[in-house]
C-alpha cells in the first residue's frame, strides 16, 4: 500500500506541504524552487506519519443539516435538524447511537445517497452533490457484488475510475493483501465467510483511494469473535493508510475501541448529546479499563428516554452492548483468532501496561 | 419403458403403439428425410422467435421494473397478457397476417415475450438496493450501471425467465404449426392424425421431448452452472 494520496489543502492553509510529493511532480526546470520548498519542508514542523489524526484540515464538514424522509406523516420529527459535525483528516470518528436515530441517515447523506432538505456538507472542501467515489461506503449487510470475483469486486470502483487492467490488477493485489485476503482473490462472495466478504468490501472501497472512508455498522451481523478480530483490522488499515473514517455502530464498546472521537446521537431530531474523546493509545486492547470507563461514560450519555436497555434488540449478543466487556480481564485471551491475520495484531498486547492508569 | 412396451400390448390396438413401432416410425421418417427437414423448419422458426422474444422481452422487463410511467401505462396490460395462453392469440395472427410465417411468429413470440419480460421485470425489482447503493458510492452511472451492474445483478432471474421463454416459445410453435401446412414438426404430427398414423404422432412427440431435452442440455445447463457458481446453490431460479 502506497503512502496515502495527500489531497490538495485548499481551505487550510496550515498544513505543511508534503515535500516529496513537491518534489516528484515539479518540472525540471523548477528545481531551484523545489529545493526551496524541499528545504522549507524539512524545517516546518510535520506530522508523524503513523498518527492520522495528529493531521490537520477538516475533511468533512456537516452544516445545519436537517432531514425529513420524504413522504413521512405531517408532523412526524424530522431525522436531523439542525445537524452540525466536523472531522479532521486523519481522523476516525465514531457516531453512536441507538437504532433509529439517524445515523445511518447521516451517513446516507454524506455519502451522498440522500440529499438534505436543508443544510450543507462539505468534503474535503468542496459541496457534496451526489455520490461519488471520493466518499467510500461499507454498508451493513454484504454489497459485495455477488456475480464477480472478491478481485473483480475490489477492481470494479478502479473500472468505473478507467484505470487500465494493470493499475487495476495491481491494487486489487495490494488492497487484498491489506486486509489479509490474498489468495482468496478468485472466491465468489458466497464463497466468503461474513466477516471475510466485509474485509473485501473494505478492500473495495479503499480501492479509490477516497478521502473519506464511511462505515454503516460494518460489523453488526457478525458474530461476536468476528466482529472484534475486524475492529482491530480497521484500526489497523486505518494506522497504515491514515484515512479519514466515519464509522456508525449502535455498539458502545466498539464506539470506544475505534474512536479517536465518539459522537452520542440522540433520538429524532438527532442530534450530537455527548461528544467522548478517546484519548487511549493505540493499538488498543480489549478490557483495557480507560475503555470501560469511557465505554460506560458513553452509554450513560445515550438518550435516556430509550435508555440502554433500548439497544439490545440488535443481531450480536447482549453482553457486547453496555461497556461491561469484562473491564477487569487479562487483555491477551480475549482474541484468540482462528485466521492468520490475527499475528499482525499481537503488538497492541504490550500496551496493557497502562491498566488503570486513565481511572 | 417397460410399462409402456406392456401396457400397449395389453391394448393390444393400433391406436396405441408399443415403443417398437415408434422406433420404427423415427427410424422411417430419417431414412425418408421427411423428420429431419420438419427439424430442421422448427428448429429455425424457434431460434428466429425465441431471438426475437428476448430482444423484445428483456428491455421491455426493464423498462418496466426501473421506468415507473411505463409501469403505470402498460404494466397491467403485461401482466394481464402474460396469463393468455399463446395459442389464443393464433386466430387474431391469422386475421392479420393470413397463414404465413408471420401469423406462426407472432404466437410465438408473444407467447415466449411476456413471461421472459415478467421475469425480468420481477428480478431488477428485487435487487437488493444495497448493490445499487454501493454501485453509486463508487461512481457507477448510466449504461455501466445498467451492463455492469444491473443486469448481471438481475441475471439469476433473467435465466429463469428465458428458459420458460424458451419452453413456451416451443409450445406456441407446435400450436401454430399444427393449424396449417406449415412444414414443421407440428404438421408432421398433423400428417400422423390424418393417415391415422399413431406410430408417426408418437415418433414425433418423442423427438420434441428429446428436442426440449437437449435445449435444456445444450443452452442453459451452463448458464445454470454459472449461476450455482458465482451465487451458491440457494439463489438457483
């Protein structure tokens, strides 16, 4: 995987230039200024390039945004009303919230699947009109398209893009072994257990290198092991592409183990009821107890009305909905894996030094 | 075989011929040319309607599933239509076209068209709205959407309906030929009743039993696999 494609800072000014991009595209007779640049470059201070949401620039700005559901009975709340939210580059944002509060629909919007009533959303600095594949989704339920290979599946975006088969066959080669399907590239998505076709929708959608990755509750009809083993794929995709990532999830665990930021939504009008900031370093570890007590800080954010209790009519067990993920447990056995991919997350392992150091 | 080889000796009549006097009657009709040649006219008047039907049936299901206004406009008429059994068309072909190929390839092709559009339009209504959603996201528009997306999408259902197409496309055409001294296998069962023939009416029916059979065989028993492969055994139509 390539470094990420640093996209032009148009409305932010602050963000250090990306000196070696200068320099491999500036003309030869601009060398002088390269140099210059190249120079300046090294001298300004830069972000480490293994913390994406150290970044700075905003790459997704959601503007008093409403939503009524066009055909929805008169008087019926609207969605959203007045939705405002900002992320920064590099950032992996978490919306929870509890089933029917609007963030599906948000993120339906940003897509741009849906259009607002009012409002305005902006990517990377420009209007959202319509979808496009700047704007990467990874819905619930498998889109993988059934008639292609897992291989053609991740080429599709990058023909539709007009890359030549090469370009095409080389990406797909490189996604796939990113998320840990290489060899499987021949597999039908029937062929795929679950949690293997969303790592290759995964796959797919970081095909065009989008400036923004948008996840609807990729994970909610896995089981319980599956869906762990793919949050730590996504943190781990995420550390090595730096991706801006809006990931929905009803899951207040996996709200706190992906989230640099979590979002609470409210009930319809949804709006953001508590903002949590996961301030934990990563890798992260599962039953690390700055987790639990973030987790529990954002369940008892959730609105009250529903309360809790009101999430658990979701497809995964019950126990993996209120924080209470066994806050005092060994880190190590919670993830014992049955794919090989599970090795290339055995370094978070060492991060359990700093149990209760957050309490 | 057996049953049938007993139960015609039971008859004991010439109205029910063993499988022996069948046998012989497809053996003569060969050796005279006559089954073959009748083949052959059916087998192209088939090709020639069934074509025609799918070039017509498929867009028409189409427009249908994803162009409401049509929907609303001949929906109803499609469906209504698709339950007339063919052959009642054949009176209306012949006012129109007289006995010609014309009168036999109207039956035809209306018989095999309406269920191949039904089909068709009930298979783009039911892809899951996921796959168009995530066809958009990735930039998918236009006639890429339509090539690439929705029809492959839409192909299980599609090969459902071309093989009923396909099955009555071959019933229209034995109605149609049957009525008049067309040249095909349906006059060649015609001929039978006329000289009292029963050996011949069997041969014949045997040879469009065997010709059903080897469609099956030689068109969609891939396709069909294709389908099992790329979907899994359950979508099968």
């Amino acid at each position: 995987m390539p470094a990420p494609v640093a996209r032009c800072p148009v409305e932010t000014p602050r963000v250090p230039p990306r000196t070696a991009e200068r320099f491999s595209v500036a003309p030869a007779g601009a060398s002088v200024i390269v140099d210059t640049v190249f120079t300046l470059g090294g001298l300004l201070p830069r972000a480490p390039a293994r913390t994406p949401s150290a970044r700075q620039g905003t790459a997704l700005a959601l503007e008093g945004l409403t939503f009524a559901a066009p055909g929805a009975p008169a008087g019926s709340p609207a969605i959203l009303e007045g939705f405002d939210a900002h992320v920064r580059a590099g950032e992996l944002v978490v919306l929870a919230g509890p089933s029917g509060c609007g963030k599906s629909t948000l993120l339906n919007l940003v897509a741009g699947l849906l259009a607002p009533t009012t409002g305005r959303i902006r990517s990377d600095g420009r209007d959202v009109r319509g979808a496009g594949h700047d704007r990467a989704l990874v819905f619930q339920e498998a889109a993988l398209f059934p008639w292609l290979t897992l291989r053609q599946n991740v080429e599709f975006p990058l023909k539709v893009q007009g890359f030549s088969r090469a370009e095409r066959e080389a990406r797909a080669r490189e996604l796939l072994a990113l998320v840990h399907l290489e060899g499987r590239d021949g597999a039908f998505p029937h062929e795929l257990s679950g949690g293997m076709r969303q790592r290759g929708a995964i796959a797919r959608a970081l095909a065009t290198d989008p400036a923004v990755l948008l996840m609807d509750e990729p994970f909610a009809a896995l089981d319980p092991h599956t869906r762990e083993r793919l949050q730590d794929e996504v943190e781990r995709v995420w550390l090595a592409t730096g991706k801006t990532i809006v990931f929905v999830t009803h899951s207040v665990d996996e709200a706190v183990r992906l989230g640099d930021r979590v979002l609470v939504l409210g009930d319809r009008p949804s709006r953001v009821v508590a903002e949590v900031i996961v301030d934990v370093e990563r890798p992260r570890v599962r039953g690390d107890q700055r987790l639990a007590a973030l987790a529990a800080e954002v369940a008892a954010a959730l609105p009250r009305a529903r309360g809790p209790l009101a999430l658990i009519d979701s497809p995964d067990a019950p126990g993996d909905e209120l924080g209470h993920d066994a806050p005092f447990a060994p880190a190590a056995p919670h993830n014992t894996s049955h794919e090989p991919n599970s090795a290339s997350s055995s370094p978070r392992l060492r991060v359990g030094g700093g149990l209760g150091a957050g309490l | 075989m057996a049953a049938w080889a007993l139960a015609s000796s039971l008859a004991a009549s010439a109205l029910f011929p063993g499988p022996l006097p069948v046998a012989a009657a497809v053996v003569e009709g060969v050796r005279n040319g006559t089954l073959p040649s009748a083949l052959a006219l059916t087998l192209a008047r088939l090709l020639a309607g069934y074509t025609a039907a799918m070039v017509l049936g498929i867009p028409l299901g189409l427009g249908l599933a994803r162009i409401a206004p049509l929907r609303e406009a001949v929906g109803p008429l499609v469906f209504g239509l698709s339950a007339v059994p063919s052959i009642c068309w054949l009176p209306l072909a012949i006012l129109w076209f007289g006995l010609s190929e014309w009168a036999i390839q109207l039956v035809v092709i209306l018989g095999a068209m309406l269920p191949i559009a039904v089909a068709t339009e009930s298979s783009v209504r039911t892809i899951p709205p996921v796959i168009h959603r995530a066809a958009r996201t990735m930039g998918a528009s236009g006639a890429r959407l339509l090539f690439e997306v929705t029809l492959p999408a839409a192909f299980p259902g599609i090969l459902g309906g071309a093989k009923l197409g396909w099955t009555f496309a071959l019933r229209s055409l034995m109605a149609g030929e049957l009525l008049f001294v067309s040249g095909g296998l349906g006059q060649l069962l015609e001929t039978g009743r006329d000289l009292g023939d029963t050996a011949l009416v069997l041969a014949v029916v045997l040879v469009i039993v065997l010709l059903g059979r080897a469609s099956e065989a030689l068109l969609f028993a891939r396709l069909d696999g294709v389908v099992t492969r790329r979907w899994g055994a359950e979508v099968l139509p």
